[in-house]
C-alpha cells in the first residue's frame, strides 16, 4: 500500500511539474484573472459550472470569492450554477441534463459577465452548451480542461489545458490553478500589493 502511495504522489507531481513548466497555462490562467477583475470592476459576475469534482470545484472557487481565499477584503461577485437542486432537477427533467448550466445562463448571465466552464474532459455536453449560448451573450468565457481541451476548447476565448488523461491528476491541477486565479483576480480588483496583507489559517 505504501507503494501505491508513493506512485500516486509521483504521478501528481509529474503532473503538476508539466504545469509549472508550461507558460501558456501560466499566461491563460492570468489573462483570465485579469478579465474577470475587469468585469466585476464593471458590475458584472463570475459563473462557474462544472460536473462531479469539477461541481465541488465550482462550488470551491465560489466560496473563496464570496468569502475569501487568504486576506479579509470585500466579497467579491460570483455564483455555483451547480448547487441549486430545484434548478437542476427541474431543467434536467422538464429539458435534459445537458441543458442545466445553458438554462442558467440565459436567466442569469448578461453582457460582461464571464462563464468558467470546469471538464476533466473537455467534452461535457451541459458546458459545451452554456459556453456556447454565453459567446452569444457577449459573456467572456473560460475553460479549464484536460487531454487536449475536448469540444469546450473550441468555444472558450481562454483555454486552461491540463496536460494529463488521468481525471484525478488534472482535477488536483485544476484547484492549484482555481486558487491562483482566484489570487490574480484579487490583486487585479484590489491592486497588486493586496497580497502584502497577513495572510489567515482560518478552515
């Protein structure tokens, strides 16, 4: 057991190591950041949809907006469009499945708002559906993927590509990558010497 241990965290390092050296990911992961400042600045929000893992991670990333990541400051505008139940049940029952995040968006989302679409794959139906009808919104919109971004890769202005097939791999890739995105978009809004602040323990 003790060499599964060992082979799991290697595996995760390698992956995680692959990250680090890719500047395109580093470049995205910023750009993105800066984008959403940008349009909180202007009064809009973040949506951030995802299924399985990638439903906790949305749910994650919200919650370090909504509260806070490392240092006090004012909540910042964002919303899981995976955590109400009535929602999701109804749209998946009266529509489809694949038509649970699309929905939300065409009641929620508004012109500069910005949609981050989470799929190990790339290939979720219901985020290739909301990532489409979100362009045509005139919502920026973000993917964080894996393999080689899937279908979403072609229906997102900014692409967070996990070099790995491993599910779990990418997904530990994908929450290192959603705090630092949360970071640059507070140091965006806030100014860059935000992270000067003492950082808390809290959790």
């Amino acid at each position: 057991m003790k060499d599964l241990v060992r082979k799991q965290l290697v595996q995760s390092i390698e992956t995680m190591q692959k990250v680090l050296e890719r500047d395109v990911i580093h470049d995205a992961v910023v750009k993105a950041g800066v984008i959403t400042a940008a349009a909180m600045k202007a009064g809009r929000k973040l949506m951030v949809c995802g299924n399985g893992g990638s439903a906790a991670d949305s749910q994650h990333l919200v919650a370090e907006f909504v509260s806070r990541l490392t240092v006090d400051r004012p909540a910042l505008r964002a919303i899981a469009l995976t955590t109400d139940t009535s929602i999701l049940t109804a749209i998946g029952n009266d529509y489809d499945y694949s038509n649970v995040f699309e929905r939300q968006v065409e009641a929620l989302g508004i012109e500069g708002d910005v949609l981050l679409a989470i799929s190990t794959s790339g290939n979720s139906k219901n985020c290739v559906k909301a990532l489409k009808l979100a362009k045509q919104l005139g919502i920026h919109t973000v993917a964080y993927t894996g393999n080689d971004g899937g279908i979403m890769k072609e229906h997102a202005d900014i692409n967070v590509i996990i070099p790995s097939s491993t599910t779990m791999n990418i997904q530990e890739s994908h929450l290192a990558l959603e705090h630092i995105f949360c970071m640059v978009v507070e140091r965006s809004y806030f100014g860059l010497d935000f992270g000067s602040q003492p950082q808390h323990l809290a959790e």
